[in-house]
C-alpha cells in the first residue's frame, strides 16, 4: 500500500508499506526546481507515480536526488527518465558510475560534501555519507530553509503507528546505529557533522518523518 502525506508546505512523502513494519519512503520537494528524493525501485514506480502524480505531473521535476546507489534509492530511474528525460541526477561521483555501469544514460550533475544548491526558495546542501558495507561515496541532503535532514538509511523506524511523523529527542534520533555505517572514524565523522546542523525534521528512508522540534 503507497500512501502520500504533506510534511509541511512543498514537503511530501510517499511511503509504501511492505509488512512487518518496514516501510520505503521517497520525497518531494516543491520549488522553482521540482526535486525528488530517491526514486524507489523498479516495481515500485507504478504506485509510485501515481501518487506522485496528484501533486506534480513528472514533466515538471527537474532534479532526482540519488543518495547512493541501491535498488530503492535509484531502481526506477529509467521510468522516470522515459517520461522526463531532462531530469537531472543529483549524485555523488561513484554512483554517477555506478549509473553509467548499469546502462542508465542519466544527465548527471555530479555534487560534492560541502557544496549547495539552489531550488529556488529552498536549498540543499550536501554532506558526506559513506553508505552500505562498502562505504562508497554517498551524499546526504539538508534542506535549510525548514531544516529538514534527508538521511537516506541511516535511521531506519519500523512501524505506522502514529502517523506519517513521529516525534522524538535528537540525541536518540541522531546516534547513527554501527550497522549503517561500520567504520567506527567514517561512523563519528558523520554522525559530528549531522548534529552540528540545525535540523527540525530527519526524512527517513524507511519509516515516519522524525520531528525533533522541542
């Protein structure tokens, strides 16, 4: 079952709930740059799109931010890529490749920890991620004009109860778990750098939107 909930004003999520508490997540920032986080996977799309499509026509996105590579993060890339093929790919150098490997002829805008972006009103600046067991280089998204995190998989929430949004202290939301990121250096270098931020709300990758407004 895929839902669509609005976080706050141009914020959106699309959650598909897949049994046993464990939910896939995508987001939709509104802007003069329409932006989608993550694509979600190939059987995914078709519910996907749907929702996707009682806010914005697909025609009108003008970024997919891909985190890194992996099947729910970027899976169903070359069905958006038919229906806009002028969206542009947000990503890191190495899943930039891993795109091009696997035969998806993405417009790719390569983006760097520390850099930002405009969307108009809003914008996103990257931090460095060094995703799944290999550690290969990923990049997060920090919205800064309503401080929202998008962090991908490093805080997976089981579970519905309550609602799209669950509220929550930082210090628990924050701590990233050893198994998201197994080097214990990479692991604090990230973890210092997301509590440095100002974050009010942390967009999962799996679960409900963390609320860490007091």
């Amino acid at each position: 079952m895929t839902q669509l909930d609005e976080i706050t004003i141009g914020l959106y999520r699309i959650n598909t709930a897949m049994g046993g508490g464990f939910s896939f997540n995508q987001f939709l920032i509104l802007d003069e740059k329409n932006t989608l986080v993550h694509t979600g996977s190939a059987p995914q799309f078709s519910s996907i799109l749907e929702k996707l499509s009682e806010v914005i026509n697909p025609s009108d996105l003008s970024y997919i931010f891909v985190s890194h590579f992996e099947s729910d993060e970027c899976g169903a890339l070359g069905e958006f890529l038919k229906l806009n093929p002028a969206i542009t790919v947000l990503a890191s150098a190495v899943t930039a490749r891993q795109l091009s490997g696997f035969g998806m002829p993405a417009k790719v805008e390569t983006v760097k920890p520390g850099e930002s972006l405009s969307l108009g009103q809003r914008e996103l600046r990257f931090i460095s991620y060094p995703s799944e067991m290999h550690l290969w280089e990923g990049v997060l998204a920090y919205e800064s004009k309503d401080k929202v995190l998008f962090s991908s998989d490093l805080f997976v929430v089981r579970g519905s109860e309550g609602g799209p949004i669950h509220k929550i202290g930082a210090a628990e939301a924050l701590t990233i778990n050893p198994r998201s990121i197994p080097a214990d250096e990479a692991r604090q270098k990230c973890e210092d750098e997301i509590k440095a931020l100002d974050i009010s709300l942390v967009a999962v990758g799996h679960g409900p939107v963390l609320d860490l407004t007091p």
